[in-house]
C-alpha cells in the first residue's frame, strides 16, 4: 500500500511517517496543500491522509477536487477540529474517513489498513498462495505452516505478488508499491530484497523471475 501523508505540522508528520513505514507501508510526505496537488498528480496512492488545515491550498478544497475528478484514492482527514458538525463537513466534502488530533497511532494504522482494502478489489484479510498464508491484519506471514520471520520490506513486497494473483509484477510497480518517491529508480533494492524473501520462503522456489517483466508468484 503506497500512502500520502498532507500535514503541516513537520514533526507530527516525521512520527506519522515512520510509524506507517514501520509496519510495511510506503509513504510519501508533504507539508502544505499545492505540493499535495503535485504529488497526487503524478503518483498512484492508495490512501491520502490528508490535514484539513492545510497551508497554500486547504484540505477541504483537496478534496473536492479529488471527489469532482473521480479520484481513486481514499481519504482519511485528520484534524484538531473535533466537533461532530465538523466531522460531518469533512464526510460531506467526500472523505472516506474521519479522525481528530489527537489520536492514537494504532487507531490511524487500522483506519488505514480498512481504507487500503477498499481502494481496490476486495480482497481476504489473509492472502493464500502456493502455501503461503499472509495476514495483513496481524503482520504475519507462514509457509506451509512455517513462520517466516520477513522484515516491513519483504512483507510489502510479498504481499503486492500476492494481490496480483499470479499476474506478473515489474520491477518498477515493486518500487512503486513498496517503496517511497526518494527511492532510487535505478537501485538494486528490489533484487536484494527478493534474494532475501526468497531464502527465507525456501525450496521448494515459489517466486519466479519473468524475463524483461519481472516476478510472479
């Protein structure tokens, strides 16, 4: 899951992007509304927590414009307004969500969690293939039974190839998915981190290389 995190407040959004990073999520960060634009532009994101008070453009008028253009990414606001007339503007702009500062991180992790599952097809809590079992809700993952002991990266990693459903997956939409915007696009991170999760899934091999394409489990 690729993230956008829209708040001003520097220090809030450093913790917010470390937590989420932490638990196998890309994220992305910006710090006032017009750069919210430009990144949204350009990049596929599955959830944009977005700052209502935003600098430049506000947070209200980022919505509407993602609402009017039939955006894909989900909306979680986060703001100190906490009255329920203004949790019910926010939900009438078009967010998907709704949480007042402050708030506790788990709560946000699992808001987003639920807003991710809704940004695409719906998929199981727990994703099966090939014996392996990933559950995204727990942060576990097992092979035939065996607990596979996977850093944030190589979870993400498996769990895009599993969502794909036997598709194959490119180097470029791993980086895309897994990894933030400051990644290097010609970096071998993605080969290393495959090397890796495969000796952790072992023999028998499970994840294929797909000449010119890229993986495919």
């Amino acid at each position: 899951m690729r993230l956008l995190v829209a708040e001003d407040e520097r220090p809030l959004a450093g913790l917010l992007a470390t937590g989420l990073r932490r638990n196998a999520l890309a994220v992305d960060v910006v710090y006032d509304g017009s750069a919210a634009l430009e990144r949204l532009a350009v990049n596929d994101y599955d959830v944009l927590i977005l700052d209502r008070d935003l600098p430049g453009v506000h947070g209200d008028e980022i919505c509407r414009r993602l609402v009017r253009e039939g955006a894909p990414v989900r909306i979680l606001m986060l703001t100190a307004a906490s009255a329920v007339s203004e949790r019910v503007t926010g939900l009438g702009l078009g967010a998907d969500d709704y949480l007042p500062k402050p708030f506790a991180f788990a709560e946000l992790l699992a808001r987003v969690r639920s807003l991710g599952r809704r940004s695409g097809p719906p998929l199981p809590p727990v994703l099966e293939r090939e014996g392996i079992s990933l559950d995204t809700g727990r942060r576990e993952a097992y092979r035939d039974g065996r607990y596979l002991p996977l850093t944030p990266k190589e979870f993400a990693v498996l769990e895009v190839l599993l969502r794909a459903r036997g598709a194959v997956v490119s180097s470029e939409e791993l980086l895309e998915r897994a990894w933030d915007e400051h990644t290097d696009p010609f970096t071998t991170v993605v080969k290393v981190t495959m090397s890796k999760l495969r000796a952790k899934l072992g023999e028998p091999a499970v994840i294929l290389t797909v000449a010119g394409g890229g993986y495919r489990l």
